[in-house]
C-alpha cells in the first residue's frame, strides 16, 4: 500500500524483454535503502525488488502488468516516479494508493497558471462511474485531487513542489499515464451495483 507522495525520482536504464514480460533496471538515490522483496510502486505500478545494489533497482513486470499499464512503453532514459510501501508508524498524507492500475489516460493538455500547472487527462469509459469532482486519483503514482471532471476527461492542479518532484515536468500532451481511482470509490460503486442486481 502507498500514499501517491512521490518519495523519488528514477531513470531506466534497462529494459529486458521476453515471453515472460519485462524486467526493468533502475538507478535512483533509494537504491541502498530498498531490499529484495521489498515493494516499490514505479509510476503508481506496485513492483516487487528483485535485487538493489550498484548498478540498479531490478523488478520484473508481468505480461498483464506490461498490458494493462504504461510500463511497457518506457524506454532506456525515461524518467519514472518511484514509493516505497507506506510504513505504518508514519504519517498517512496523499490517499490510499495500492499500485493497482485502473486503466491509462492520457495528457491533453498541460497550462502554467502563475507557478502552479493545470493539467487535463482524458481517461478511457469505464473510469466515469469511479470519478468524481474534488476527489482523489493517482496519476502515475502521484495523489491528487480532481480540480474538474468533463466527460471523459479531467483537470488536476499541480503546486510547483509536485511540478518539480515528479516526472509531470518532462510530460507533454500525448503523454501516456497509468491511472488508479480511489478504492473507496470502488467499494461504493461495487455495493451499488450489487444492489441494484436483480435477485
């Protein structure tokens, strides 16, 4: 479990393919903090460690997490937000985040508003019944709060603070992001839907 308050960023180094998915090496400044096991969540995707030491983070992907997230289009050099699992003896800032990817959205716009950013995401259908206005999402791992909902698609105001500790400064529109919606959300669409079933 994660709180989307972006504790590092890191940059891929490696991508290694195959019938089994992927396995990504990374380097960033958490490298001797993690340990094999260990969860890390790169961009809002919950990954287990497999080895952290010189030269690199290694966590494999599976191919339904290469299918369902943007994982699988990273290339050597991309910029990528990284959490560790929440501790439990912490602060509980952001939301709950699990690292379980709803869908991918996309960035269609981005707007500098003084120091702040306003960002735009369109998101697929199936999300609608999940979002609502001043409500929480994860956008690439990162918590933040609905500032607009439009049809199939939404704003978020970034503070210069997440601007500059996240990778949403190297985005662009057209960039692909991994979306997860707030799970208590879920659980209320999920008992109204039951609810409603015919018996």
């Amino acid at each position: 479990m994660f709180t989307g308050l972006i504790e590092s960023l890191g940059r891929v180094e490696q991508i290694e393919r195959s019938a089994d998915g992927l396995q990504l090496t990374l380097t960033a400044d958490i490298e001797s903090a993690l340990t094999p096991g260990e969860s890390l969540a790169v961009n809002g995707v919950c990954l287990t460690v497999i080895k952290s030491s010189r030269p690199g983070i290694r966590a494999d992907v599976s191919p339904e997490t290469v299918r369902v997230t943007t994982l699988g289009r990273l290339a050597p050099g991309a910029i990528v937000n990284l959490e560790r699992a929440m501790r439990a003896d912490a602060r509980f800032g952001g939301h709950i985040v699990q690292g379980h990817v709803d869908a991918t959205g996309r960035i269609e716009a981005i707007v500098q508003e003084g120091e702040a950013y306003r960002v735009a995401v369109s998101f697929p259908p199936e999300l609608e019944r999940l979002l609502v206005h001043k409500g929480s999402i994860a956008v690439d791992g990162i918590s933040l709060t609905i500032a607009s909902l439009d049809g199939a698609r939404f704003d978020v105001q970034i503070i210069p603070h997440t601007w500059e500790r996240t990778n949403l400064h190297a985005a662009a529109p057209g960039t692909a992001v991994n979306l997860e919606c707030d799970i208590l959300g879920k659980y209320v669409a999920r008992a109204l839907e039951a609810r409603m079933r015919p018996r």
